[in-house]
C-alpha cells in the first residue's frame, strides 16, 4: 500500500511486518461496560513498530492513546484482535509468562510513575535487575541518574521528591534497564526543557539500538518530532501518519483533529 502521509486525510498506516515487528497490533478493539451498554474505545487498530523505531501516538484528549498503549504492552487485554511482542501473540500467554515478558524484555513509563515509596531512588532503578535476580550494574545506575539530573538524589525516598523528580526516577528505571521495547505515556510532561531534551534524546539512543523500539504517547509537537512516525488516532481510530515530521506539520495535523472532533 502506497500512502502520502502528509497530504491523504485518512490515508491509514503501513501494513503490519508480521515477521520484523517487536509490536504488532491486528484489528484490536477494546470495549468497556458503561452502565447498560459496551462503550468500544478502539476500534479495529492494526499497526507494527519495527526494529530501530521510536514512534509517537497523538490524538485529541478521549481519542484512545493510553488505552491503545496499555492493550499494546499487555496490560489491558484487547476485546479482540490480536498483540503480538517480539513476535509473541499475548492471547496465548499465561499471566506468569506475560509476566515474565515484561519483565524481562518491556519497559513502561507511567504516567502515574508508579514508584515503590519505601525504595530509594536507587533502589527504585535497580529494582528491575533484582527482580529478573541479575545483579544491578551500580555504576550504569549512577551514570543514567546523572544523565536525568538526579544523582544527588540516590539516597532519598519517593514521597520526598516533587513531581518531575519523580518522574525522572521512572524513566531512568526504564533507561538502567534497556529493554527491547519501551511504552512511556507523556515521558517528558513533567520535565523542564533542557531535562526533557536530554531524555529524549536517551530514548532516541534506546531505540536506534539493535533490535530495540520505543512507543510513546505525547501531547507535544516537540516530542513527536524526535520519532520517526507519529500515528494520529481520532475517536479510537487510526486516522493519519507522519513520517520523519517536523513539530510544525505534527501541530497542523492536531489541530485539524481537534476541530472536526469539536465540530
């Protein structure tokens, strides 16, 4: 399928490459019990993130990204459709297999930062390596603190950090541990610009890697012009991409997402 992604305006994404694919998605449509009725939240997504790849998700606020991204990391389970990581199809794995998955080959940055309060800030990052019962490289630990700004803070314990400190231990968890595919949901919303540059470039480095992937979510034109695709979905659909963008063409493409949804 031939597309011109910056001109179509539904022109749909590239076909899924089943065999090279860390993250494929097939037809995956995820519904919620509201009251007396099933509300469908994504509706027919097929998308792959090859090798090499750090690709952005952006949509008007309800459209569906986080949603897409927790199906995608096999934290919520599709309706239907189909995940597959690193070639594996989620359906047919037990939750202690998927477990295990994540653990050892996925990374989420959450929103929420979801950090242990009584761990400190090193013992936050290197709680991936302990529970994959690998011993924590301390000084690769030191070095990816300092290069979020937070190695002064080694020793401190989460509910004395502000916000974007706290942040900034989450997505250093998920640096430490270099994953083969990382999810991070607004990774930088936090951040102040210099920090956020840094991390960005940090995931960037992730994902050129061998055999690595980053799949973001983002509200910020900044941010998606650092990837290499953006996916623009609209009302749980995928509707437009964007290759090797620029924060202008992303911001006109948001922009013309949110009119028709306020229309």
């Amino acid at each position: 399928m031939s597309i011109d992604t910056h001109t179509q305006a539904r022109p749909g994404v590239r076909p899924v490459t089943h065999r090279t694919a860390l993250v494929a998605a097939h037809d995956v449509r995820k519904q919620y019990r509201v009251g007396k009725r099933d509300v469908e939240i994504l509706h027919g997504i097929t998308l792959g993130v090859e090798p090499g790849e750090m690709v952005a998700v952006m949509g008007p606020s309800g459209s569906g990204k986080s949603t897409l991204l927790y199906c995608l990391a096999g934290l919520e389970r599709p309706t239907t459709g189909e995940v597959d990581l690193l070639g594996r199809p989620l359906s047919g794995l037990s939750a202690k297999a998927l477990a295990e998955l994540r653990r050892s080959e996925v990374g989420f940055v959450f929103q929420q930062y979801n950090l242990v309060p009584t761990l400190s800030v090193y013992e936050n990052v290197a709680l991936p390596h302990r529970l994959r019962r690998d011993t924590p490289p301390r000084d690769e630990i030191l070095a990816t603190l300092e290069l979020v700004g937070i190695a002064e803070l080694a020793g401190k314990l989460p509910p004395t950090l502000s916000g974007g400190e706290q942040q900034r231990v989450a997505l250093a968890r998920v640096l430490a541990q270099q994953p083969r595919i990382v999810f991070a949901d607004e990774p930088t919303g936090a951040l102040d610009t210099r920090t956020g540059a840094q991390v960005l470039a940090a995931l960037q480095d992730l994902a050129h890697g061998e055999g690595r992937c980053v799949l973001t979510v983002t509200h910020d034109p900044t941010v998606a012009a650092h990837c290499d695709r953006v996916l623009f979905l609209r009302d749980g659909r995928l509707v437009r991409e964007l290759v090797g963008p620029t924060a202008e063409q992303v911001a006109g493409v948001l922009a013309g997402l949110s009119e028709r949804v306020e229309s």
